[in-house]
C-alpha cells in the first residue's frame, strides 16, 4: 500500500512539473498564433500600428526637442564673467591693488582690468561720437573690472555668492551678473516640459482606445468561434490569452515604429541645425534618441497595447455565452 501511495504521489509531481514546463510553450504557441492572426488582416493591423507609432512619435519627439533644449541651456547656465564698475574717485594705485586682491580668491580664475581712459577710448570708436566727446571736462566713465569665475563656481548660485563677495569690496560701486534672460529660459523649458507630459498623456489615451476599439472588432469578428470554445470548456484566460497578445504585438511594432519615425526626423533636421550652428560658431549636434530611451518607448507602448487589449477582452469576451440550443 505504501509503495502505491508512493507511486501515486510521485506520478502527481511527474504531472505538475510537465504541467508547469507546458505553460511556457502554450504562451508561446498561442503568442505566435496572435501574430499569425494579425498577419491575415494586414490593413487593419497596418493602421493601427500606424495610428499608434505616429501618436507616441508626437511626445516622443517633443522630448527629443526638449533633452536638446536643456544640452543648450547646460552650456549657457553659467556665468562667463562678472562686471565690477569701480567708483569714480578710485585710483589707478587702488584700483591695481583691488585687481591683486580678487586674483587671490579661489572661486576667480582670470581677473582684466580696463582703465577709465580705455573705457572711453572703446566707447569713442564703438558709439561714433567721437568728437561730441571730445567736449566733455572729466571722463564719465568708470574703470571696470572683468571677473572670470572658476569652472567650480560659474553656475548660477555660486556665481551670485561671488558677486556678493565683490559688491563688498570698499572700491567697487556696482556689481553686474545678468541671468535674468537664463531664469526666463528655464521657465520657458518648464512649460514646455508640461506641454510635453499633458500631449503625451492624451496621446496615450488615445492608443489604448484605438488599441481597445481593434480588438473589440477583432472579438465581434470570432463572436460564433468564441461561444464554441466556451461550449466545449474553454476558460476565459485561455480564450482571452490570443487577444492579449494581439495587443502586445501592436505594441510592440507601434513601439518601433515611433522609434524610426523618430530617427528619421532628427537625421533629416541633423542637416539645418548644422547650418545653423556653423554660423554662430558652435559644435552643437542634435541628440537622438537614447538606447534606453529607445527600449523605453517601446516598453510603453507594449504597456498602452496590453491596457487597451485588457479593457476590451475584459468586457466583451465574458458577455459572450454560448447558446443553449
């Protein structure tokens, strides 16, 4: 009796485990099918993965415009120099003792001094009024000193920190550091950053209805195959199981199409933008999309396709009762 009852035990664990190795194999098969059935309705798939890969292209690229926005606006968060306007009663003595004591501090990296004479001098040849100057008594114009901040202190609160540290200095009377135009940049980034998130969030919406709304169709299209199955003993899972994946692959091909769409773009406007850095001298080069920025795309559209193909298996697939006669 003890040898059948461990005959019997054995045999169940026997089944468990080929139980268990089959499920991965009837995913598989059942995965491949899905695909197959997408492939017998090539128009219909084709417009869905159309419809999806232009809708999640739209945020994607908009991201793209702006991760490229934030590369420039890295460059320019820095302060290049800071002006100190010196009072106009300071001497060519105090003033060259100032220059020394602010090449002693450790946050500064260059320090240019223009005297009061050569201020006047570059204005004459700048303005054109050189012989309207020539009328005035005494020289307007103070002597300036031009401060370059280290590379450790030239973003903008370091920056600051410094320029108040010079204002201190008894011999300078204004203090100049203009980032107001830096602060407009980032609020104006920030917008568009939200723009970005709420069109991708409609966008996104609007995949798992059209996803939804395919494989709706697709159900009514196998209403009679379905109740069959259900006549027969076939569970919801099992039935549902083909239509998840339908919507996975549309996902998935939707996914990669964004992608392309994408690359395309950023290749054909790579050409403009580099006609548009020669002339301002830059090395500029648009950023495409990231590997993983890539494999993230797709994983979200993978998600809205499976959400869609959920929400309508869910619904309609469980109305469908095989009929009694």
């Amino acid at each position: 009796m003890s040898n059948n009852l461990h005959s019997s035990g054995l045999s169940q664990r026997t089944s468990f485990l080929r139980r268990l190795l089959s499920l991965p194999i009837r995913h598989l098969q059942q995965a491949v099918g899905s695909l197959g059935d997408l492939w017998r309705t090539p128009f219909t798939s084709v417009m869905t993965v159309f419809v999806l890969g232009i809708s999640l292209a739209l945020p994607a690229t908009l991201h793209l415009f702006v991760k490229n926005a934030q590369q420039v606006s890295e460059q320019w968060d820095s302060a290049s120099q800071i002006t100190l306007f010196l009072k106009l009663s300071t001497t060519e003595k105090s003033a060259e003792n100032l220059v020394k004591r602010i090449k002693l501090y450790s946050d500064v990296s260059d320090v240019r001094y223009i005297s009061a004479k050569q201020a006047l001098k570059e204005f004459k040849i700048l303005s054109g009024f050189g012989e309207s100057l020539e009328y005035l008594d005494e020289n307007p114009l103070p002597a300036t000193i031009l401060v370059s901040p280290t590379e450790r202190s030239s973003q903008a609160s370091a920056a600051n920190e410094l320029l108040v540290k010079l204002k201190q200095e008894r011999e300078v009377d204004q203090g100049k550091l203009d980032l107001e135009w830096l602060t407009r940049l980032e609020a104006v980034a920030h917008l568009i950053e939200d723009i970005v998130i709420g069109v991708a969030l409609l966008l996104c919406m609007s995949v798992v209805l059209i996803v939804g709304n395919t494989i709706r169709l697709a159900i009514l299209n196998q209403k009679d195959a379905i109740a069959v199955m259900k006549l027969v003993g076939a569970t919801d899972s099992f039935i549902q199981r083909p239509f998840l994946y339908s919507g996975m692959w549309y996902g998935v091909f939707g996914g990669l199409l964004s992608c392309l769409s994408v690359a395309i773009l950023a290749q054909y406007l790579t050409g403009s933008i580099s006609e548009l850095t020669d002339l301002y001298q830059s090395n500029f080069q648009l950023q495409g999309l990231a590997f993983n920025e890539a494999l993230l795309l797709i994983a979200i559209a993978v998600t809205l396709g499976l959400a869609g193909s959920y929400i309508s298996v869910r619904k309609h697939i469980r109305a469908i009762e095989p009929n009694a006669d």
